[in-house]
C-alpha cells in the first residue's frame, strides 16, 4: 500500500499560540524588572585616585550616608539612627556571620559621621567593610 501527499494541501502554522506566548512572556517581564530607586536623594560619591571597584559587590549590606550626615539601610533607604544601625547591623549578623558592608557616603559628608558608622560596626562584630568611590 502505497500512501500519496496531495501535494494541492498546503500546511499552514498557527501563529496565534506563538503571538500569546511572545505577549506572555513580554508582559511577565515588564512586571518583573521594576526599577527600583537605591536612593531617596542623589549622593556623590567621592573620587580616589587609587579607588578599587570591588570583584563581588553583591550581597553586601548598604549604608547610605548623605551630605547632612544622615543615614539610610538598604535598598528601600530606610532612614536609621546610628543605635537603629546597630541594632539591624546585630541582626544581619546573626543571620549571615559574614556579613560584608558597602558603605556609600556622599563627597561632603564629613569623615566624623563615616567614622561613627564604622564604630557602630565594629562594635557589633562586623568588620568586612569597604566605601563606595569613583577611581579618578
């Protein structure tokens, strides 16, 4: 038995689940990738002339410090005073012992307000800490 194509039937593809896939998929990451905004007032980091980006900058936890010498935590900014820093900086710690800081002051802070907050660190336990600057 010998099976023949009608070669008058042509095959056509339904593009519509493709289509819906492609919007699917678009949709899902125009949700998903939110910007969210680090900071709740622009800082200017400081240049150094011997400035070192850091290999692995993800994970650490974030202390804003701006110009007035206030401090925010995190990724959300969350304005802190330097015992409420302790206090989160102590809980990190329990969580995660090796807890690393990125400490991100603006250009006018004055060093007495970076020096508290490395104070406040190591006063807790934490001493892997490193600063945000521009390498001139």
């Amino acid at each position: 038995m010998k099976l023949k194509r009608n070669e008058a039937e042509e095959v056509d593809i339904d593009m519509s689940p493709m289509i819906d896939m492609v919007f699917l998929l678009l949709i899902f990451f125009i949700v998903a990738s939110q910007i969210v905004k680090i900071d709740k007032e622009p800082i200017e980091l400081p240049s150094a002339l011997y400035a070192k980006v850091p290999e692995d900058e993800t994970g650490r936890y974030l202390i804003t410090v701006n110009r007035e010498g206030e401090m925010f935590v995190g990724p959300a900014a969350d304005r802190v005073t330097i015992d409420e820093l302790k206090e989160e900086i102590a809980a990190e710690l329990e969580q995660n012992e090796d807890l690393r800081i990125l400490i991100r002051a603006d250009r006018k802070t004055r060093a007495k307000e970076n020096e508290k907050i490395m104070e406040a660190c190591a006063e807790v336990g934490a001493n892997d800490m490193i600063f945000a600057a521009f390498e001139q």
